[in-house]
C-alpha cells in the first residue's frame, strides 16, 4: 500500500485581528515571513488557505492542499 505524500506545512502567522464595527472580524497573516494577506472567515488567503473562523486570539484555518485544519494563535511580540 502506497504511503501518501506528506503535504508540507503551510508557514502562516498570525499577526492581527480586527473588527469590522459590524460584528465581523478580519484577520490579517504573514506567510512565510513577508506576504501580508487579510481576509474574513469564508475566504481564500493567498491561494494557500481558506479562513474559517476567527476568534480573539486565534483564527482556524484549512489548507487548500491538504484539507487539513489548523489553529493559529494571534502573535504577540
């Protein structure tokens, strides 16, 4: 039986959450160091991942890729 190929994990961070003012939280990531994407649960980031929920101190997201869900905790420098 064929082992499947790992997908690599995606390098995302991230780095805010803000509120619309219309109850709707947007979170803004990093990936792979530089890229800045911003999106809105429902949405694609970056051809690499789709937002499915955001929180107050994380967001969930799911790999494009792989399927596979993960949860991000927000950044604090």
């Amino acid at each position: 039986e064929a082992t499947p190929t790992p997908w690599a994990t995606l390098n995302i961070s991230l780095i805010g959450i803000v509120d619309n003012g219309a109850g709707q939280k947007i979170a803004s990531f990093v990936k792979d160091g530089e890229v800045l994407l911003v999106g809105r649960p429902g949405q694609v980031v970056g051809n690499a991942f789709r937002v499915i929920r955001i929180g107050t101190e994380s967001a969930e997201i799911e790999e494009l890729g792989s399927r596979r869900t993960r949860r991000l905790p927000l950044k604090t420098n």
